[in-house]
C-alpha cells in the first residue's frame, strides 16, 4: 500500500493511499467532506462523517459503511492516525449523501453513466460508437482507433473460451492474461505498466499500434490454441497462453532484429499522442479491466 500520496480537489488536500496488488485508489473520507461541505477544519468534518454514518446505517445503507475500510495516514500533526477511507465507487455513493452544490456535478455525472450503461444493455453498439467518440476526442489517430476496436474483439474472443473451457473471471482471468502478456512481451502486466508509468490505466489504451498488433496477435493464437487443444482448468490453460503469447513473442524478436529497434515502448497515450489528459476508463468493455 503506497500511502501518503495528496490530490487536490479545488485547491483542497485529499490524503490518498494506492493499493498496487488490486490497483486501487482509497481516498480519506474526512477530507473529502471537509472539501465539498467547507468545513473549517478536521474536527467539524470528521463530526459531519459521524453524524452522516448514522443516518446512512439509519438508512439500511449498512453494507456501504462495513465495505469502507481504516488505514494510517498521516495527520497535520505529521503522526499517523487510523482513517476511514474509501474508494471511488464508495465515495461517488457517498457523496450523493452529502447535500453540497460543490457534490451536484459527481450526481449528474453518476446519473448520466447510468443512463448511458442502460442504454448499452438494450443496444450494445452504442457501447462501441461511444468508444470511437471517446478515442477520437482523445486524440487517437483513425488507425490506432481502429487496431484498438479489433483487440476489443479479440479479447471477447479469448475470455469467452476461457469461459467455456472452466477459466473463473477475475483473478484466474488475470493469470492467464500475465502468462500471454509475458510469453509474448517478457514482461508481466504489471511490470509493463511500470514501465510505462501505469496505475490504473488500461494498458491497452497506452500502447502503440505495433503494440497493440502484437498483443492482438499473442491473444488470437491463444484462443485458436484453445479451441484445438481443449484445455481444462488453470493449469492446462496456462501451458496454451503461455504458447500463444510465445508465437507473437517470436514474431516481435523478428521484428526488433529486422529494424534494429525494440517494439516495446515505454511511451504511453500522452507521448504517444500529446494528448494532456486523463484516459477516460471502461469506455467498451468494463471485462477489460479485470484482465489486465
């Protein structure tokens, strides 16, 4: 847990805390309060968390308040006291308890996602159209644009044999995916977001094209690997992604002999693109970021 990080909301400090192993941001509960409701100083806002826990327990909203967890973070005072924290989607609920104008754009935006992930369920393809919208609006070239929409195809393909073939989601999801992402790039996913100075982002998003083809590549083998071999569990399906991962491997050393250059880069969106901006997450298949 890296701790003792600070953002700032409107010029307002926020302790935060990352948790590397889930990917995870946990924000201080009283700091955020003290930040949308103008508090005049820690004591008031950590009266209002108080007083607003019981009339969310009062509420039935007990489920909410138990999942919020204590961690050590760092007082004005410079020690380190046990804090209640949460992460984003807890503090987005949060927040729509705390009657503050400075909460009313997190409630409009929280409203419009919902809507939007509604109207993806009846229609799908507005799921995609949004995509395009998004990268565009982003700064992504038409041909990366269109190399990325064809890993988002490739991927489904992958995870849904790994479905059929007794493959879990989630954890056993990101195992396999580690074990293509390293056959094919030597490295695991996370050494490859490092590498590209990746927390939360999609690692997709921040690859370059020839990246992204190889990546495609390494996962398309693996599903066609998958359909003749007949893999069962982990272990059997582990020795397939890791033979998948090793054909596009394979092909990237070809390529870096042939051009004298590594394929893996360690630009990410912004150096690829010069685009000053936040990746927006989850914009077409919120599986993606289970399986990184």
């Amino acid at each position: 847990m890296d701790q003792d990080k600070i953002k700032l909301f409107e010029d307002q400090p926020i302790r935060t805390a990352w948790d590397e192993e889930h990917e995870e941001w946990y924000f201080s509960i009283v700091d955020v309060i003290a930040a949308l409701t103008e508090q005049p100083d820690s004591r008031h806002a950590s009266t209002y968390w108080a007083v607003l826990k019981k009339r969310l327990k009062d509420e039935g909203a007990d489920q909410l308040l138990t999942n919020c967890k204590q961690l050590r973070l760092k007082a004005t005072d410079g020690k380190r006291r046990m804090t209640d924290v949460a992460t984003t989607e807890q503090l987005l609920r949060l927040v729509q308890s705390i009657p503050s104008k400075k909460a009313e754009p997190f409630k409009l935006w929280l409203a419009q996602v919902g809507r939007e992930r509604i109207e993806e369920t009846i229609d799908p393809e507005l799921s995609i159209e949004r995509a395009l919208e998004t990268y565009a609006r982003l700064g992504y070239p038409e041909d990366w644009i269109n190399q990325r929409l064809q890993t988002i195809r490739a991927r489904k393909e992958l995870t849904d044999q790994w479905k059929s073939h007794g493959i879990e989601k989630g954890r056993e999801f990101a195992i396999l995916t580690d074990e293509v992402t390293r056959a094919w790039s030597g490295m695991s996913t996370r050494q490859y977001k490092n590498l590209k100075g990746l927390r939360k982002e999609n690692l997709r998003d921040n690859m370059s094209t020839l990246e992204l083809a190889l990546n495609m590549l390494a996962e398309a083998t693996t599903t066609e690997l998958t359909k003749v071999e007949n893999p069962e569990g982990l272990e059997e399906n582990l020795h397939v992604a890791n033979a998948g991962g090793t054909v596009a491997g394979n092909a990237r050393k070809e390529i870096e002999d042939r051009t004298g250059r590594p394929v893996i880069t360690s630009q990410n969106a912004v150096q690829l693109n010069s685009v000053v901006t936040d990746l927006i997450e989850a914009v077409a298949n919120p599986d993606m970021e289970d399986t990184e």
